[in-house]
C-alpha cells in the first residue's frame, strides 16, 4: 500500500489499484494543492492512467482556477477516471462545480456511497 | 440566526440574482461555507458568478481576436490585390511580345503564369469577400421561402441539363432575404456544378422541427467523401476541385451567414448517392 498526505489530502493506493483522495476536514482547495495532489496521483500511478476516487465530503469546496484544472488536459493525463463522493448538499452542489461547468476529458460521477464509486472506477482499471 | 438577519442574506441573494439577470456577474456574496441552506445557495451562486464572469470575459476576447484577424486579413488580401493585378497586366504585355514571333515554350509557361495568378487573386477576391460580410446591415423580414425559391430556381432554369423541385408547403420564415439568397443560391449552383449526371436532381425542401425548421438542398450529384464532409464549410478548402471552377469561399460564406443567425449548417452524403444539405432558420424573431 502507498500512503501519502498533502497539505489538503490524504492519498492511499490500496490493492484495489483505485487512488484514493481523502480531503481533509473544512479544507478549502486552491490551484496549488490541485496541483500538488495530482502529482502525487501521478507518482502512484507510475505512467499509467488510473481511476481516483475523491472523497469532498468533509472539503469546503475549490477555487475557481483548482476546478480548472481538476478539469485540464494535465489532469486527463493522469487518471483515467474520477469518482467524487459527497454527502451533504454541500458537498453535492461542490462536487456539481467540479464535475459539471468544465468539462473533464475522463468520466467522471458524483456517488454518496463508497462501495458503489469502487465498483463504477473499477471498470476503469 | 434570527429572522431580520435571515431576510437580510436573502434579500442579498435576489440582489445577485438580479445582478445576473442583467449579466452583470461581478457581485458576490459576503458568505460562510455552511451546511445552511442560504449558505450553500449564496456559494453556489458565488461559484455560477465566477464561472459565468470568467466564460464573459473569455468570450470578448474571443471576439476581439476575431475582429482583429478579419480586419488583419482584409488589410492584407486588400493590399495584396493591387500587385496581383500589375502582374496580370504584366503578364498580357508578355503575351502581346509573344505574339509577335511565337515561342510555344513560352506560351505554355504564360499560359501557367496566368492559371497561377488567376487561383491567388480568386483567393484574395475571396478573402475580401469573406471579411465584406456585414452583419449589422442584415434586416430580418417575413420571406415566404417557396416563392423566393421559385424565382431562385427561375434562373437556373435556363440550363436543360438541371431540374429543381420545391416542396408545396415551404413555410414563411423570418430571416434577411439578401442573406437568404446568397444560401440557396450556393447551395444550388455548388449541386450543379458539382454534379456528373445527365440531368442535375435538386429538391429543396423543409421540416417543421418546433422551435425551428430544417431546410435541406438535395442533390443527386457524386456524394461527399466522409473525409471532406468536416473541410468543405472551411475557408478555400474545396479551391482546387478537379470538376469545378470552385473559389472555395461559397460554404465557408454559407456557414458563416448561417451561424450569425443562430442556425447550423451539416452536410449527409454518402459518396455517389449526391449529398443533402441541410440548414436550420429559428421560427421566432431570436436573431
């Protein structure tokens, strides 16, 4: 197992072979930690693309320039598809930004529960 | 949070919204990020603002860049037109020397000297063209399409070798009748000139598809390969038509015309079973 932890995120890449990115709590993300966070991606992936599962339910959202770039090309190269879990309408109405106004190069959905985003990223694989 | 407070952020959040009801998206709202629902609708409303302000702002530079480049191109083929002509002029004066003691060598490289100076100032006509089209002079107007149709089709009539049938129930649509003209008729005259048949087919023809309607132009000519159908609305891209004296500004003109209104342009073809253009006028006044 990889584990890493950035200024916003918690980073594990299990056995399952899905990335797993754990925001942490009230955290608000800026372009830097996006950038910061794919690296480490990057790095887990190892030059292959590979599905991320995104945990926002405890973040309090991203600037305008992160959810660009979660939804650049750069981002494209790097994860193969993106699973962003939410909870709270808050956290549903984030996930809508991120997912929804820039359009993503890789699929990407919106799931509440855990489970079901592993098994849609799997397909991914 | 008592509830003057509470009618205070929602009297905030109608002033934003107003705010971008006039595309003004330069507001936001002074907001915590909470699960409280006025919370979560006034950051939503921050998020769709900032978006919004930034496609805005990406839009009119869009727009400026364009501007710039057709007056850039219309200086340039504008400027290019004079020495084009000098050389054709030229060129005469050559041939006029020729003439005089006949050198078929030289005839035949006067004779590709002027095909080569021809195509460049039939691009630069082109361009000129192109840059010329006005859309602030465009004067939308009820046009029973049927009857400008007939009398579109009134004049190719004169060639034996082309047929055009109109649909009975073409509608009366809202559009600038000039603009209208120069549509059908490259798309008619680009059906004939492209066409290998003995007699030219052409229907037009159209559809009522509820907030708009679908005109079409079809033809019986040899069909659109899949790879030309994505070029033939570019710029010049149809130029060098081995079966036709083609300009290659006609669709790009077409299209342009037709985006400027609020329309599309496609094209289905399938190669040698002709090709159906097909173009959308809006039904209301939404130009």
């Amino acid at each position: 197992m990889l584990k890493a932890t950035t200024k916003s995120e918690t980073i594990i890449l299990d056995s399952s072979g899905v990335v797993k990115c754990y925001v942490h709590k009230d955290y608000f993300l800026e372009l830097d930690d996006a950038k910061e966070n794919l690296e480490v991606v990057k790095r887990f992936g190892n030059g292959k693309l590979i599905p991320v599962l995104v945990d926002i339910k405890e973040s309090k959202g991203g600037s305008k320039e992160c959810r660009a770039y979660f939804a650049s090309e750069e981002a494209g190269k790097i994860q193969s598809a993106c699973a962003l879990l939410v909870s709270s309408p808050l956290s549903r109405l984030i996930g809508n930004f991120f997912i929804g106004l820039n359009k993503t190069k890789f699929p990407t959905k919106l799931f509440t529960d855990e489970s079901e985003a592993m098994d849609w990223l799997k397909n991914f694989l | 949070m008592n509830n003057q407070a509470n009618k205070d952020r929602l009297d905030k959040v109608v002033e934003m919204i107003s705010s971008m009801a006039k595309l003004d998206f330069s507001e936001r709202l002074n907001t915590e990020i909470t699960n409280d629902p006025i919370d979560i609708i006034s950051y939503g409303l921050n998020m769709l603002s900032e978006e919004l302000e930034h496609n805005v702002v990406k839009k009119s530079k869009l727009e400026e860049i364009n501007t710039n480049l057709e007056k850039f191109s219309y200086t340039v083929a504008h400027d290019l037109k004079s020495p084009l002509n000098t050389i054709s002029a030229l060129i005469s004066l050559i041939e006029m020397e020729n003439e005089q003691t006949p050198n078929k060598k030289i005839q035949e490289y006067i004779n590709l000297l002027k095909e080569t100076n021809d195509r460049s100032r039939n691009m630069i006509n082109g361009i000129l063209e192109y840059s010329r089209l006005n859309f602030r002079d465009i004067t939308m107007q009820q046009i029973d399409l049927g009857k400008l149709c007939s009398k579109i089709a009134e004049e190719y009539s004169i060639n034996k070798h082309v047929s055009i049938s109109i649909d009975d129930h073409m509608p009366v649509i809202y559009y600038d009748e000039t603009a209208l003209t120069q549509i059908l008729n490259n798309l008619l005259s680009n059906a004939i000139k492209h066409n290998d048949k003995d007699i030219c087919k052409i229907q037009v023809s159209s559809r009522d598809k509820g907030k708009h309607y679908e005109i079409s132009v079809s033809d019986n000519g040899p069909g659109i390969s899949e790879a030309q159908k994505n070029k033939i609305f570019n710029l010049f891209e149809n130029q060098n038509s081995s079966r036709s004296n083609s300009t290659g500004i006609g669709l790009a003109i077409v299209k342009r015309i037709i985006s400027e209104t609020n329309g599309t342009i496609h094209v289905e073809s399938e190669q040698e079973n002709g090709s159906i253009f097909i173009f959308t006028v809006q039904k209301k006044e939404e130009y």
